[in-house]
C-alpha cells in the first residue's frame, strides 16, 4: 500500500516519496527514485534500509516476537519438528499430514551424497576448520547435480531446496568426521531428521551409538530456533549473490562464508570461550564487576541480543531445553556450572534486569552443544545448517518475484577527485 507520501525538501526543491505499508513493523519510505534527481540515500550496514519485501520472518526485537510465516516461534519450537518448520518455510504454509508425510519421505530419501563427495575430503589437512570444508563442499554440490540449476524453474528451485535441507546433515557430520580422522557414517532412512544428524556425528563402527530422545529433542529445537531470522548478513549475502542469477548450491556457500564470521554466526562460540576465560565458579564475581565497570572492555557474551531489547523469545524453550539436557546427562563440568550460575544472576542481579540483559538463545545453545560432545569448532557449522533452509526460502521467494533485478548498492565516493597519471619513466 502507497497511499501516503513522504516530502524531502532538498535545496528549495520538493520531492515526494511514497510511504509502504507492510502487514507488521514499520512503515516504510520508497525511495527508488531519488536516482532520478541526482540523489542516494546513505545508510553504511543498511540498519535503515529495506532492501527487499518478504513474506518469511517478521521480527519486533522490542516485544520480543519471532514469526515464521506468521506463527509464533515459541509454538513451533514446542509443537512442530524441524522439518515441519522447513516446509512451512519453503511453501508458505503449514504441510498437511499427507504433505508432511510425503516432504519428510523426500528429504529421507535424499540424505546420500554422491560418492565422489567424499573424495574432496581427501583434499582438506587433518586440522581443517570444518567451517572451511563445509563452504567449500557446499559450493562443489553445483557440481554434481546439475538437473535442478535452471533458476527460472520453480520446480527444479524446489527440488534444490529438498536436496540441501537434506544434505547439509551429512555434509556437516563428514566436516566433522574428518576433523577427527574417524569414518565417515553413512545416514539411516529409520532414523528422524536429528537422530540421523547425532547418528552420524558420534557412531562409530566399533559400537552402536545410542540415541538419547532428550537429546534428539533439544538437537531439533536448536535446529527450529535458529532455521531463519530475517534479513541478517547471511541471508542478506545469499539473496545478494542469487540476484545474480548464480546457481543455490553457490549461494548457500556464500551464505556459509558469511555466517562463519565472528560478529555473526559464532556467538556460542564466542560464549563458550568467555566461559573458559572465567573458569570456576569463584571467579564469576571478579567478572561481573568487570562487566559492569564501562571502562573496562570486558563484556559478557550471550547475554542481550541486538535486535531484541526486551528478551529473545527463543532463549525461553531453549533455557528449558538446556536445563533437561544437563538433568539427564548430569555432567560434571567446571564450566557449565559458571554457565549455570551466569544464568542464577543474571536473572536476579538488578543490574542485568534494569538494562534486559537477558541470557540468550546462543548462550543456552552453547552450553546444549557442549555438554552433547560437539566442539566448538563445529558450533557455527550447525548454526549453518539449520538455517540452510531460511537462505534456500529466502533465495526461492526473491526468484518468485516479477521485479527482481541483480542488487546493486551504491556508495559515497570520497576518493580523490580526477587528475592525470604521471608514468615513472617520464
């Protein structure tokens, strides 16, 4: 909807922009035509800029809602399975009993890489960051399946989509595999979708791996909580490189790469190493000090979140999550106790509840993975996986549009002016 208009008076000139009207959140200023009179708007890390419509995710970060496709992500962590949520991400609406039934059979059965996969592994040393092998194998994939590359194909952009929700599992357990120089494990039609991951990540050929469901259960509302999140940098970077008409398996690895940086996709990483810098219990108040003294560059990580000032609406299934894992497990370890105590004060201290410091879903998810076993250098690769499925909806929805055009941001130049070049030998 346009019916309202902005006015921007620039030098005693008048230029009327008009305002959109989305069905949740701000509304929004069209300027695409300020081109037309010489101008561009300057917004460096577009914080103010909506550089697409979408009808995926819907984030207020002040009330603290998450919606996919509508539907209140606490509902779905606690009512759905994680491929519930990737069909509904992928079609738009929930699957019905038959659809679901006949979208998990396909993802089931498309599990399996092709064999000469596994022979890029040979290629990658021992001490390989699994991030780095799981961007590259991402992107080979175009490689091998070359029948669903027509992007002006919705069927074959669908049929792409299925293959690596179904395939990054695998991929992800083969990166960590070979990071430890164990075999890799071939994934099981009779197990779910998490049982499947956690099979192949710990089983080896000496012995059965038992799957725990409490753990198969936090493993899928891990992978629900962090399936998509609106238009973050990955997603952003995906949509980007697929509005230049490069095939999925491209533009997910783009989107891996973008996720693997620090001030994105390693948060629980990044509180896991705050965790060990603190290690024992007794220490946590020469730390708490530090956080709260503002000229002290120490801040704890996983506490707050960006975009949401109130809470993260996905940190309160994930805390319950994380508090049944470890009940099971009962693990004695230094390190989640100064977790566990971090939590205790963070939600009594006056001084995180004054300032919503609340714990988020990358500290309750950092302490998940670490106590099931998985390193931390694996963190950020499960992260990709899981949200694989936002970027390929992303990615689908973009290709849907009549007006989609390859992006093209442009800049405030302040370099030098022209002038003349001086070669050496004059």
């Amino acid at each position: 909807m346009a019916d309202r208009k902005a006015t921007l008076q620039v030098d005693g000139n008048s230029i009327e922009l008009p305002i959109l009207t989305g069905t949740a959140g701000y509304d929004v200023i069209d300027v695409r035509t300020l081109g037309k009179h010489g101008y561009f708007t300057f917004d460096p890390g577009f914080l103010a800029t909506g550089a697409c419509e979408s009808k995926i995710t819907y984030i207020d970060g002040d009330k603290g809602i998450l919606l996919h496709r509508g539907y209140p992500i606490e509902q779905l962590a606690l009512e759905a399975d994680y491929l519930e949520v990737c069909y509904m991400l992928i079609h738009g609406e929930a699957a019905t009993a038959e659809e679901y039934q006949a979208f998990r059979s396909t993802i089931t059965n498309h599990t399996m890489v092709h064999q000469g996969l596994y022979n890029f592994f040979n290629g990658f040393r021992r001490d390989s960051h699994p991030m780095a092998m799981l961007c590259a194998v991402t992107g080979a994939l175009s490689s091998f399946y070359h029948d669903d590359l027509n992007i002006n194909d919705p069927k074959q952009r669908v049929r792409s989509a299925y293959r690596l929700v179904a395939k990054m599992p695998t991929i992800a357990a083969m990166c960590y595999k070979h990071s430890i120089g164990q075999p890799f494990v071939y994934p099981q039609n009779k197990l779910s979708y998490s049982e499947n991951f956690l099979n192949m990540m710990f089983s080896v050929p000496a012995e059965d791996y038992v799957i725990s469901p409490t753990i198969a259960n936090a493993m899928d509302r891990i992978f629900i909580l962090h399936a998509d999140h609106e238009q973050n940098a990955s997603t952003s970077t995906v949509r980007l490189a697929g509005s230049s008409g490069a095939n999925p398996y491209a533009c997910i690895a783009a989107g891996v790469a973008s996720l693997w940086g620090p001030a994105h996709g390693g948060a629980n990483e990044a509180c896991l190493n705050m965790l060990e810098e603190i290690g024992t219990v007794d220490r946590i108040p020469e730390f708490i000090a530090k956080a709260k003294d503002k000229d002290d560059p120490f801040r704890l990580m996983g506490f707050g979140h960006r975009v949401y000032k109130n809470f993260d609406p996905r940190a309160t299934v994930m805390r319950d999550t994380c508090h049944e894992v470890l009940n099971e497990l009962n693990i004695s370890d230094p390190l989640l106790d100064v977790a566990m105590e971090l939590e205790r004060i963070a939600l009594e201290d006056e001084y995180f509840i004054e300032r919503q410091l609340y714990p988020n879903v990358d500290f309750y998810s950092g302490i998940i993975l670490k106590a099931i076993g998985i390193p931390t250098s694996m963190f950020t690769v499960i992260f990709a996986l899981s949200r694989t499925v936002g970027w390929i909806s992303h990615w689908h929805e973009m290709l849907s549009e009549d007006s989609q055009r390859i992006g093209r941001p442009r800049q405030l130049y302040t370099g030098e002016a022209q002038r003349d070049f001086a070669p050496i030998k004059k």
